[in-house]
C-alpha cells in the first residue's frame, strides 16, 4: 500500500473511531505530546519534598494532575535539562499523562497480590507500588528476558520492592501461575500504539496496517482470558492499549465478558475533556452495552490516546 494511500486509510479509521471529520484527524495526530512527571513517593520523606521543590522551580508552569497524587502536567518542558537527571536518580518518572490512568483505575489497597501482566519498561508497576507504599505483593512480568533484567535494575533505582519478577508469555501466564491468585491484575498490552502516531513524521504509519490490527486482536482477546482465570473473586482487572482501533481495545474485553457471566465493566471514576464512552458497535460488529464505563482518550497537547476498561469479577 503507498504512503498516500494507507494515510488516508488510517484518517478514515479514526475519524470513524473519534467521531470527527477525517479533515480533523491531520491536526488531532499532528500536536505536540508534552511529557509529565510523577515525583516518587517512595523517597523519604526530606528527599520527597526536595525533589518536589527542585521541580516546580525549575519549571514553574507545571499543573498538578487533580485525579493523580505526585503528578505534574508539563505542558512546556520548561526546565527538561535540569529534571532529566531527576529520573536517572530515581527520584521523578516521566511519560505521557495517560499512562498515570491504568494504575490509577487499578486502584490497589495495601495488602492486595498484585501482578502486572507486561511490566516493561515499568513506569506503571513502580507508580502502583508507590501509591501503596511498596505495601502490596507485587508481581512483575515480562516476556523477553531482556527487557525484564532492565525492569530488575529500575525497580532498585526507583525503590521498588516485588516479590517475583517472570518471563511468562501473556497469553498462556494461567499455564505458570496459580488459579486466582491476585487481587488486582494490570494488562497494558502489546499493541499497533495508533495513540502515538505524530503525522508530522514522514514514517509515521511505516508499521501500521488494518492486517496487523486485525492480527493483535486475538493475541489481546488470549492475553483477556488468561488474566481472567489468574483473577481472584472479587478482584479487579485493568486492561488498557496505547491504541485506539476497536478491534485492540473493545473487542478483546467484549470476548471475555461473553465467555465470563461473573464479570462487570466499572466507570473509572474520574474524568477529562479528552476521556471519550466505549463503543457499542463498530463496522457491524455489537459490543457489550456495558463497554461504554470503558475511555477511549482523544490525543491532545496534554495525552496520547489511549484506551482503559476496568473489569471487576464477582465475589464468590
């Protein structure tokens, strides 16, 4: 397909997905993605409150995320040279505001066993054990070896504490690990990241196609069911992609919640501007009415677009 051609395709598409005019999609996917920071509040105390002084002087626009402790919005970047050093210390994490929403939606208790189905490269795992003060059973996973020995080594500089750390494949993890074992469960999964496609790049769609959304969505809906038999009664289970098409982010949950009468689709319990419903429908396929508590995220100058579904399964 020439690049002309699958632009057009992929405008098409999302301009269907986000409910705007394709002549939209260009200035949606051409903004600027600014970063924010989440300070680790697993630093003592003294060291905490240093780290949050040093960076509000050094970029003083920052906005506090009102739905996420320890969070700024870095709308300017302002002061970057400075704060960066910051994170090879531990002692701030940076990436876009969307990704603070998974662990958030998780919202673990102190005490919970909690796994993080594909931890890599870690920012949502280490944001979970901060929120609970590294007071959880946390289990990190991974699939490729590689990237599970860089995830050990930032978890010591970010303080912290797991009590395993695997290279289970995500789709078969209920082979390796115990029946209902957890009480909260992240998937943040492998996908075609549309939510971070900047059209002002020449090569921006280079890997993307409809085959290879079509080709992750039964990966994604193994990886759903999986998680599931791993999920206690009671427990809760996060799934959210980097991505935007329906077949990656709908379907898979809509799959799951056919096969599983015990389960329910819960609202998030926050919100933005950019926070759209799940769908109930897509190009002729009928989703679970329940999907619209799910948030689809419209990229802008403050997220990358993203989709997270809250699924809680019944007690027994």
């Amino acid at each position: 397909m020439s690049s002309q051609r699958k632009t057009r395709t992929f405008e098409k598409r999302m301009s269907e997905v986000l409910g705007i005019r394709p002549d939209e999609v260009e200035s949606v996917f051409r903004g600027a993605r600014p970063t924010s920071i989440r300070v680790n509040r697993l630093l003592d105390d003294e060291r905490y409150r240093e780290t949050v002084e040093f960076v509000r002087d050094k970029a003083p626009g920052l906005i506090p995320v009102d739905w996420c402790e320890h969070a700024f919005l870095w709308p300017d970047n302002d002061g970057f040279d400075d704060i960066l050093p910051l994170a090879h210390e531990g002692r701030v994490y940076l990436q876009n505001a969307a990704s603070l929403i998974p662990p958030v939606a998780l919202d673990a208790q102190p005490g919970d066993a909690v796994l993080d189905i594909a931890s890599a490269p870690g920012g949502k795992a280490f944001h979970i054990a901060a929120r609970v003060g590294n007071d959880c059973e946390l289990w990190l996973n991974d699939s490729a070896p590689p990237r599970a020995r860089k995830l050990a080594e930032l978890a010591e500089l970010y303080g912290v504490r797991y009590a395993e750390l695997t290279t289970h494949n995500a789709q078969y993890i209920d082979k390796s690990v115990p029946a209902e074992r957890f009480d909260r469960i992240l998937l943040d999964v492998q996908c075609s990241g549309e939510g971070r496609v900047n059209l002002r790049k020449s090569d921006a769609l280079r890997y993307w196609s409809e085959e290879r959304i079509e080709k992750y969505k039964f990966l994604q809906a193994k990886m759903c069911d999986a998680a599931y038999k791993l999920l206690k009664p009671g427990g809760t289970l996060v799934y959210s992609t980097c991505t935007l098409s329906p077949e990656e982010d709908e379907f898979p949950v809509n799959k799951v919640l056919q096969r599983h009468s015990d389960l329910a689709v819960e609202p998030l319990g926050f919100s933005e501007e950019e926070f759209l419903p799940g769908l109930n429908s897509w190009r002729g396929a009928k989703f679970d009415k329940r999907l619209k508590h799910a948030v689809r995220v419209m990229p802008s100058d403050v997220f990358e677009g993203f989709f997270v579904a809250k699924v809680t399964k019944a007690a027994s």
